[in-house]
C-alpha cells in the first residue's frame, strides 16, 4: 500500500490555507457546511457514510449518529489510541485516516488499477461558502458503483512497548507526521484567532493567539514526551476553537464575562507555555532528558492541571458542541490537504522561478548532478526534508497580501510633528524608493509620525493598499523579524526549523516583489531596535534589512530608538533628524486635546503657569504628555493636584503608567531602552548615565573628565548614550538627558557614592572661586561656565541635604550659591533656611552669619515690606558676628545691606549715611570690589535727593575702579545702565543715554546674563528712551520681554513698572483696551506690596488712557488720585508731582478750561526747574505757548512765541523730531497770524523737516 509523504508538504498546505481568503476553512470564523453528496463522491460526505457502515470490527459505537462517533472518538482517546486507518476496498478504492487525540490525517490511496485522481480546479478558485464535497475542484473516482460497498478497517494503535515494537520505524514516521499535522492545524486555529483578534480589537483575544504560537513553537523541539505534547497541543487546539466560536456568536459585541474567562485562559496558557518550554530539547544533551524524565513528569502533570482549570472555565455543554464541530472541522481539513498536494507539486517550479525574478533575474552555473528545484534549494541552504515547504503559490501569495492584517488607524491627535511628517512625505514621494530611518528616544513619537505618513493622502494615492505597518518588538534577530514579517504577511506557521529562515525569507521577499506584481509597496518596521540592537544577530539582521531595500518597488521605513542608522542601506538623504522634545506650544495642545484642562490653549512666554511647569517636569516628551494629560481628563485631577503629586513622588515617573506596554508606561519604555544591548557593550556607560541623571543642566565634554574619571573609556560611553538617544547634545559638546529619562534613572540607577562626591567636589570648587570671583578675581569664561551649571549645582545641594549628617562642603555650596544668585541678580535663592539649620548645628558661626545676611538680602528684595524688622535684625546679628570675628568684608555687606533696607523705607539721608560708613570699610580691607558697590549705592542715593552732580560723581569714580583696577564686568554693566538711566531722566541727553544703555546690554550679553534681573533693568531703560522717542513698538518689545522675565524671577516691584509702561507703549500704538489692562494688572501689584510711589506712577498712566479714550472726567480724577498719592514725600518726589500737574493742565488746555489749564502748567513748570528735568521745562513751555496762541490777539500770540521758542531749543536739544515739529508747526501759526509770512514758512518747512526724520 502506497502513501503520500504528507510530512513535506503540510506546512506550505496550512499556510496556504490560513493565507487564502477563498479557502473552505474561512479564516475569520466562517464554518464549513456539511451538504448531502453524491454516491462515489470522494469527499467528507462519502467518508461519513463510509464510517457509518463499520462492520463489527469497528465497535458497538460505529453507528452512523455523530453523538455515536463522538463516543467512539473519546473512548478512543481513554484507550490511548491514537489513529484510525482505513485501507482500501477490494475494488481498488480506499481511503486512509490517523486519528491521533482527535485529529485526522488523510491521504488518497490508488492501487495500481484504479483510474487517474483529477483535480480540475485550481485552490483560488474554490468558495468558502460551498463544501468540499461540492465544489469543482473535489475529488471523484470514475469508475461505476460496485455493488459491493467498500469495507473499512479499524487498526488501533496504542502507545504501548508491544505495539512500538511491532510497529518498527513506519509506526513511529507515521506518528511523527500525526504529530506534525496536529500541530500544523493548531497554528491554523492560532490563526484564526489573531485574525478574529485584529478584526473586533476583543481584550486579551490577541494576547491568548500569541501565547498559543509559542507553545506550539516549543512543542516541536519536544521529543522524549512526545505523546503527551500531542495530548496538550491536541486540547489546546479545542480550548481556542471554544473560544473562537463563543467570539463568533457575539458579532462582534464586547461580554465582559467573556473577556473575563478569556483573561484567565491567557493566565492558564502562560503557565503552559513556561512548561512547554521547559520540555523543549533545543537546549538540552541527552544526558539532561534522561536524568530529568522524573520532572519532566510533573511538568507535564502541570500541563495537564492547568488544561483542565481552562476547561472548566467554559460550560461543559458548548465545549462538547465545539469538539463536535471541531471533528467536523478536522476531515474537510483533511480533504483539503490532499486536494491541494498534487497542485502544490505542479506549481513547484513556478514558485521557484518567482524566488529567482526576485533576485533580480541574476543566474550562476548549476551544480553538478542537480535540476533547477535541487539547484535553487541548494542556494537556499534547505535540506531535502524542508524543500517542499518553499513551494508555496504564487496565487496563495497575492492572497497573503490581500488578507494581511489591517492597517493601523491615523493617528487622531497629533501635534508638533508637522514639520517632519512634510519632510518625510517629500522624501516617500519624490526619491522613490525611499529609505527612512525614523530616530529618538523612547516615547518620542516615532511610531505615531510612521503611521500618520502611512494615512496621509499623498502616501495613500501612490501605494494604495500596499501600505504595511509591522511590529518588530516581539522579534529578537534576524530569524524571528522574517517570522514576524511572514505572519504579518500571512505566511506563517509552514517552517518551524530554526535552519529554514532563508526559506521564509526568499517567501517574504517575493511577496513583495512579485505579488505586489512590482507596484509601488511602502513598509514601515516599527521598533526596529529590538532584533537589530543585540551586537551578536545584528550583522544578519542588517544584512537581510539590505536584501529588503534591494527590492526596487519598496519604499522601506524604520523606527529606532536611537540616534544610529543600521548599516548595509543606502539612506535616502538628507537624513531626517532624529525626533526631540515637542515645542512648548505643541506640547501645551497636546495635553488640551487629551484633557480639555481649564487652561487656555496657546503658549505664552511672558504668562506661564501651572501647566507649563507641569509639561517641562514630563520633559515635553509625547508619552510622557500624553499618560499626564490622561490623569487630568474631566472629573479626574487638576493641573496644581498633579503638580503637587509630582513634587511629593518619590519618583515623578510613577504616575505616568496606564499599563505594562512601552505605549502605556513612560517607565516600561524608559526601562527597555535601558536594558538594551548597546548599553551593555561599555561597561560604565550606566554609571555615567547616572551622573548625568544628576545634572540637570547637562555638562561640557571636557569637564566631564574632571567630574567623572572614574569612567575609563569616557568618548565610547558618550557614544553609546547618544546611539541610544538616553542623551543628548546641546550645542556641539554639552551632554544632557531628558527630564522624565533624568528622574526615573536618578532612582533606579542611583550612582555610586564616591562618584557623587567627585561631581559635588568638582561643581563646588567652581562655585567657591566664582564667590571669591565677587571680589574681583575671575574671567568672563569661569562666569559664563558657573552660570551654566546653576541647574547642576542646585540638584547637587537638595540631593546633599538629604544626607545625615550634613556635610560642611554642602553647606558652604548652599551659601556660595545664594549669594551668588543674589549677586548676578538670577532670581531668589533656594536652601537658606536650611543652611542656616545645619550651619547652627555644625557651630560655624562664619557659616552663620553668612545664612544671616543672605537672608536678610533675599527677604529685601523679594518680600518687599516696609518694616521688615526680622531683616534688619538678622543684619545686626550677622554685622555681630563678623566684628566679632575681624570680617572686614562682611561687616561692610551688612552696614551696605542696612542701607538699602532704609533707602526703600525713603529715608535716604540715613541711607546715605549707613552707605559712607560701608565704603569707609571696605577702603580699610582694601576690598575694591565692595568699594565700587558702594559708591553706586551713594549715586543713587544722591540721585533721589536731586544732587545731579553728586549722582555724576560717584558712579564715574565706581566705573574707573571697575575699568582701571578691578574686572568685574557685572558691575561695570550695573553703572552703565545707572548712567544711562540718569541721561535719560534727568538730564534729557538721549544721545548719550542710548550709547550707555547699549553698552550695558551688550555686556550682559556676553556674559549670558540678558535674562537676568539686572539684565531687564537695562531692556527697560531702552524701553523708556524707545517710548520717549515715540518708537512705540520697540518699546512695547523690551516691555513685555521685562515683564515676562520679572515674573519668573519673583520681582513683583520690577514686574508692576515694566506693566504700566508696557500699558503706555500700547497706548502709543492706539491699543486703548489692551492698555488699561496692562496699567491695571501693574497697579494691583503696587497695592499689593504697598508702595505708594508705584500706586501713583499707575493711576497717572490710567488718566493717560482715559484721556486718550475720550474720558475726560475720568481722567481728571485719576490724575487728582495720583498727585494725591505722590504729596505723601514731596520733598523727594517732585519730579512726579511736576508729570502729574503736566497732564492736568494739558487736559485743561483741550477741555477749554483756559485758568486752570494756567495754573496747573505754571506750577508744573516751577516743579521741574527744581527738579532740573530739561525735558519737563520743555513739554510746560510748549503747552503754555499753545494755550496763549488761543488767547486770538496779538499780545497772545507774542507771548506764546516767547514760550514756544525756548520749548523747540529744548526739543532741537534733545532731538525730539515729534515735539520739534509740533513747536514748529505752532510757531508758524503764530507768526501767520501775526502777519508775517516769511517766518511762517520758514518754521514751517522746518516742521515738514521734523516730521519726515521722525
């Protein structure tokens, strides 16, 4: 009796059937229909008939009621039978079944008289909806009915040592095709699940299909418990077609119930699989088999424990309806597989010749001895044993593309990634066939940026449905990518030895050049670290991604964590950069389109808030962005709740978890890329990591070897860092890691303790010289390089004070730190009261009173009340403290800081008093540096009690020390910027105000202090010069640029000037609405902190904006308010009372009120003359004359030339061209009126002049 070797072709067979959407099996749950055939049919009808006539050697249960085989077929299984032959008839005609555990292999036997076997129809063409038995293609004899019905024969083969022996090698070949079928069809139902998975999206569906491949991939390295494998695999086969089935009825609606008993199989199929994989002989000699029979046993008892807790989670009674079906399902499988066997072979060869195009039509010499198949199996490197299984059709092919798996939907929300994704279409489009490696961290995006250029309209006009996105973060090498690229494609499941991926290779890359029948096909692997990144499979897997991109019709796309591109392709250029942080902006609408949060949607760089910080601690990293905005969706958290759960976390990342997948836990995602083998191919790039994860800021190149020389290799660790995208360059050197990365490192990777105390050393020392910098000894680089590690050395300080005992060296930083913030006016200084903690319990009174000095500085500048005693106190204390230990520096800082504290009570003669007794001093220390502090001090001082000349005096002497004898650039900026201001306010010389203030500017530059508050002081003073001269945009610029960084760093005084003149630029421009604003949100800080100076400058710009909307009452009153408010020291406030009595009187003068428009100009002019304001005598002259030129008479007229002269002298002075044409244009008025014409065009011209220069 002859038989087919069904062994080398069922792998291609299953595939075929799980790849062809025409297949009578249905992959996404169509059943088979058992239909009435006709006699002599060769199909499953006929065969169940036959089996219904069983002659007594079959058993009482050979009756032809399925509930009678079912029986038949279990008690079958009890005895431990495991197939069922039945030979042929006498007639020549017979068929011959294995049934194994309840499954069926079937094959067509033909003795040598019977007449050919046809097979008529091709697989393609065959209907899911028809049977087997009817469909065109099925089997049928031709000869006519015999009387005699064919007997059938019943052999039982028992897995006994008799029955083996008797048996020989035929009994266990054919046993081994059994098992290998059996198998073959329980990767067919895995199949089926997954599809049914992808289509309806059911929970844990997908997860129980995948766990079912991997045991069946280790149960065919099982063979010293080979049955037993067979009795599971053959049960958990009937598990998933009980689930299949109860999904099916569903139709596609969730049970909860459901998803709860497909939860626990999952469970259950997870521990089979570790057993499973425990009895796998891949790793194990033969030695380990048989000394581990004993456990093999109980794991296989657990196997068996674990299946029968599946089953019960299902009813008894739909489990036996489901094994009915199942054997149902089993014989047309069967007739199927023998169907297809003669087919398969015929179109061998032309497989053959599709794997030879795709190549590229190349050819070499045949070997000796070979035919075309052997020659082409023997460059594949196959065995004999697996040729058949490469001989899958060119039909069935063009089936898997069409059958694939669908396309992942679009994106919904995508932000911030525009740029990109039109730069990635231009590449796709316009350099076909494009190669795109997409880089960046974890959780940058990368895979979201691939699928939305997979949906975007350009993409899916030119490759239509050949748009492929495939997950590679289940493959680990190249074997397993091929695999997972098979399944996707829907070929999978017909190679099962690890030595024939290049089969499956040469079948994924004709697909995609030859049933795509050369169109344009688009790829996208998406996680392409995980098989490429480990160092020992990477060569092969970049050697199979450059066979791939040899393929002139595929457009390949990859994503990476990283910033490397694998070798062996040809990137299309220019390279897209790998992927960063999102904009502030993005970022911001990022997290509004998730949670719809109650905040406003743009980004404003001047009016930060809560959720700004928030998105800077997620480091504006997309994951990150989006699991925090999922915790603040409506009815959830708010943005200061999850602010404060962030800032109390012992790690911030912890709250960014919504699952265990990279894509729902920033920490999963940060932790695969920490695990990765690249990081482990230098050996301290994790303990650099660590170091970095400490400093904020980032560090230089060449200050990492003195911070860290501990690691040995430093350039490779950098290097592998920056392959992995776990760092990142700012600028050329500076090395940094990303905030999210940063906390979650910080407390997994904690650096070793001797490496921190070399950073600390390292950042400390260079914070102590900058403070003795403070008196004069450092370079304009050392300044710059402090300030760039402020950040570093912050983390440094909060992480050291957490440490019991404190150290001394952490204190001092804490110190050094403060006072140099104070100093370089870079915000209010953090630790000090903790400082002054630790330094009372470690009895360092030098320590002491500096935290006390500090102290008193910081609450000066940034508490801002008027009787401040606990500043002035710790003064006293700390001036103590340093008579007491001969500190001439430190007694002179306190005596300076006492006066600053009196010169903001106003109590400027004391303050002036307590600044000389401070320069005395520091002239004895001979500290140079405090010296020039001091006489700015007493400028200033001078300067309020209107001693012009004394202002001039002292803040020229401080700019020669600071010029000639001293470098201190900050300083020296600080005196310009003085100058300039007195220039600009006092004596009215623009010219020379503009050239001060531009040199200020220019220093703070250099130095990267633009942004500090010193830094605004100057950007507000050019703001004042710009509005004075009607440049009213640049004003409103340097203004609002003020009010931004005041407001960052907490100087609320600064911040409410740089409103209200930011009010008065907009006004400028006619912006009334945003104007008022502006002034109102300045004066509500003024009255906030109680400065009765600022109240005043605010209700005076208020009467500005009420004049300018037309509201002349109202106007009237706020600048009564704000003459009011200025008369509480009107011996030190004239100037202002003079501006107040100005605009009054110019209201007059426009309202018609001729008297008071009179006396409030007069008094106005008086104020200024005593003030010596050119500016203010200027503006009261030319009102005056206008108001005078109204008069209509002649002696009027004269009178107002005499007024209106000496103001465009002044304005010509000053050079202002707006005020000069004005004066100009009135001149003439009055000179026409007075009947001379000459003059009157004269001045005229003059004002034309004016106006064009403006």
């Amino acid at each position: 009796m002859a038989f087919f070797n069904r062994k080398a072709v069922r792998q291609d067979t299953t595939d075929t059937l799980v790849n062809s959407p025409t297949s009578p099996t249905g992959l996404l749950g169509g059943s088979i229909t058992k239909r009435p055939v006709k006699k002599h049919t060769r199909s499953f009808g006929n065969i169940m008939e036959k089996m219904g006539s069983m002659n007594e050697e079959d058993g009482p249960h050979s009756a032809s009621s399925p509930e009678a085989q079912t029986k038949d077929i279990q008690r079958s299984r009890q005895r431990g039978d495991t197939g069922m032959t039945l030979v042929t008839s006498p007639d020549g005609y017979g068929e011959k079944y294995d049934m194994a555990g309840g499954g069926y292999d079937a094959a067509l036997v033909k003795s040598p008289t019977s007449p050919a076997t046809t097979m008529s129809t091709p697989l393609s063409s065959m209907s899911s909806s028809t049977s087997v038995s009817q469909s065109q293609g099925s089997l049928t004899s031709s000869p006519p009915t015999s009387p005699e019905a064919p007997r059938l024969r019943k052999f039982a083969w028992p897995f006994s040592k008799k029955s083996r022996r008797a048996s020989g090698s035929t009994l266990g070949a054919t046993f081994e095709a059994t098992f290998d079928l059996k198998r073959s069809k329980a990767m067919l139902v895995a199949r089926t699940t997954a599809n049914i998975a992808e289509a309806t999206n059911l929970p844990y569906l997908k997860g129980v299909a995948g766990i079912v491949s991997l045991i069946l991939e280790y149960a065919d390295g099982v063979s010293a418990n080979k049955e037993n494998c067979f009795r599971i695999i053959s049960n958990v086969m009937r598990l998933l077609d009980v689930l299949n089935k109860k999904f099916e009825e569903l139709d596609g609606k969730h049970s909860k119930k459901l998803e709860s008993q497909a939860k626990q199989l999952k469970h259950s199929l997870e521990l089979i699989h570790l057993s499973m994989k425990a009895l796998s002989d891949r790793k194990r000699g033969y030695f380990s088999k048989f000394t581990q029979q004993e456990e093999d046993k109980v794991i296989i008892q657990k196997c068996e424990k674990e299946l029968d807790a599946a089953f019960k989670i299902f009813s008894l009674q739909t489990l036996l309806e489901v094994r009915t079906s199942l054997l149902t399902f089993e014989v047309q499988l069967d007739q199927l597989l023998v169907k297809m066997m003669e087919q398969l072979k015929r179109q061998n060869i032309e497989i053959l010749e599709a794997i030879r195009s795709s190549r590229g039509g190349c050819t070499r010499p045949k070997l000796p001895g070979m035919n075309d198949e052997q020659e082409e199996h023997h460059s594949l490197g196959l065995s004999a044993a697996q040729r058949a299984s490469t001989s899958t059709t060119q039909s069935a092919l063009d089936k898997a593309v069409l059958s694939s798996p669908i396309l992942p939907s679009s994106p919904k929300i995508f932000h911030g990634r525009q740029e990109e994704l039109g730069n990635l279409v231009d590449i796709v489009t316009k350099n076909a066939p494009a190669r795109i490696a997409i880089l960046g961290t974890g959780g940058m995006g990368k895979s979201t940026l691939a699928l939305k250029l997979l949906h975007h309209e350009d993409i899916k006009k030119q490759y239509d449905q050949r748009r492929f996105f495939i997950p590679c973060d289940s493959a680990t090498s190249a074997e397993s990518l091929i695999s997972e690229m098979a399944t996707h494609f829907g070929l999978s499941g017909n190679q099962r030895h690890t030595d024939t991926h290049r089969g499956r290779e040469a079948e994924v890359l004709s697909l995609l050049s030859s049933a795509t029948q050369g169109l344009p096909t688009i790829v996208v692997l998406d996680n392409f670290e995980t098989p490429w990144e480990l160092y020992s499979g990477r060569g092969e897997v970049e050697a199979f991604l450059g066979r791939l991109a040899d393929l002139e019709n595929v457009a390949l796309v990859i994503t990476l964590r990283g910033s490397e591109r694998p070798r062996g392709v040809d990137w299309s250029r220019p390279f897209l950069p790998p992927l960063r942080e999102l904009s502030a902006q993005a970022a911001r609408s990022l997290f509004m389109s998730i949670s719809d949060a109650p905040c406003r949607d743009s980004y404003d760089e001047g009016a930060r808030d809560e959720l700004d910080e928030l998105l800077d601690r997620c480091g504006r990293l997309p994951l990150a962005v989006e699991l925090m905005a999922r915790l603040a969706e409506p009815g959830l958290e708010s943005v200061s709740v999850l602010m404060r759960r962030w800032d109390r976390a012992a790690r911030g990342t912890s709250m960014l978890s919504r699952g265990d997948r990279r894509s729902d836990s920033l920490e999963v995602s940060v932790e695969l890329s920490l695990n990765s083998p690249r990081l482990a191919e230098e050996s301290d790039a994790c303990a650099l990591l660590s170091i970095l994860a400490l400093l904020p800021d980032g560090i230089e190149r060449d200050e990492l070897a003195l911070a860290a020389a501990h690691v040995q290799d430093m350039d490779a660790c950098i290097a592998v860092l920056l392959r992995t995208s776990l760092a990142y360059r700012v600028g050329r050197e500076r090395l940094r890691v990303l905030a999210p990365i940063r906390e979650y490192v910080a407390a997994t990777r904690k650096a070793q303790h001797n490496h921190i105390r070399q950073l600390e050393k390292y950042h400390w020392d260079q914070l102590s010289r900058e403070r003795e910098g403070v008196y004069g000894y450092y370079k304009d680089e050392d300044l710059r390089r402090v300030l760039s590690m402020l950040g570093n050395i912050e983390s440094l300080i909060q992480r050291a004070f957490l440490e019991r005992p404190v150290s001394q060296e952490a204190i001092c930083a804490a110190v050094d730190l403060a006072y140099f913030s104070l100093q370089m006016a870079l915000g209010k200084p953090r630790f000090l009261e903790d400082a002054l903690t630790y330094a009372r319990q470690s009895q360092n009174r030098k320590l002491e009173a500096d935290c006390l000095c500090a102290i008193g500085r910081e609450a000066r500048l940034f508490r801002l009340t008027k009787k401040d005693v606990a500043s002035k106190d710790n003064f006293l204390r700390a001036l103590d403290m340093y008579k007491e230990l001969e500190s001439k520096i430190g007694q002179g800082e306190c005596y300076r800081q006492l006066g600053l504290m009196q010169y903001s009570a106003r109590d400027f003669e004391e303050s002036r008093r307590s600044f000389e007794k401070a320069l005395e001093i520091h002239r004895e220390a001979r500290d140079l540096d405090g010296e020039a502090s001091t006489l700015l001090l007493i400028a200033r001082s001078c300067r309020v009690l209107q001693q012009t000349s004394e202002t001039l005096k002292h803040a020229n002497a401080a700019l020669g020390i600071l010029r000639i004898e001293l470098h201190n650039p900050v300083l020296e900026a600080r005196c310009l910027e003085f100058l300039g201001s007195v220039y600009l306010s006092v004596l009215c010389e623009y010219t020379v105000a503009k050239e001060l203030l531009a040199e200020s500017l220019r220093i703070y530059d250099t130095l990267l202090l633009q942004d500090s508050s010193h830094g605004m002081d100057a950007i507000v003073s050019s703001g004042e010069l710009a509005l004075i001269c009607s440049r009213y945009e640049e004003a409103k610029d340097a203004f609002k640029r003020a009010v931004s960084n005041y407001g960052k760093l907490q100087r609320r005084d600064r911040e409410a000037y740089a409103l209200v003149n930011l009010g008065l630029a907009c006004l400028g421009l006619g912006d009334v609405e945003e104007a008022s604003r502006h002034v109102i949100a300045g004066l509500a800080i003024w009255q906030d902190i109680g400065n009765s100076w600022g109240i005043g400058i605010s209700k005076r710009a208020l009467g500005d904006v009420a004049m300018k909307d037309g509201a002349h009452a109202r106007a009237e009153e706020r600048y009564t308010e704000a003459l009011a408010a200025f008369n509480g020291d009107s011996a030190h406030w004239k100037f202002e009372q003079a501006e107040c009595l100005l605009k009054l009187g110019i209201l007059f003068v426009r309202t018609d009120q001729r008297a008071k428009a009179s006396e409030n100009l007069s008094n106005a002019l008086l104020l200024y003359r005593e003030a010596a304001c050119p500016r203010g005598d200027a503006d009261c002259l030319r009102y005056i004359g206008e108001l005078d030129l109204a008069g209509g008479d002649d002696d009027s007229r004269k009178r107002a030339l005499s007024s209106l002269i000496p103001a465009l002298d002044g304005f010509n002075a000053m050079g202002l061209h707006r005020e000069m044409q004005e004066c100009a244009s009135l001149i003439a008025d009055a000179y026409r009126a007075l009947g001379n014409e000459k003059q009157s065009r004269k001045f005229r011209k003059q004002g034309l002049q004016q106006l064009q220069i403006g």
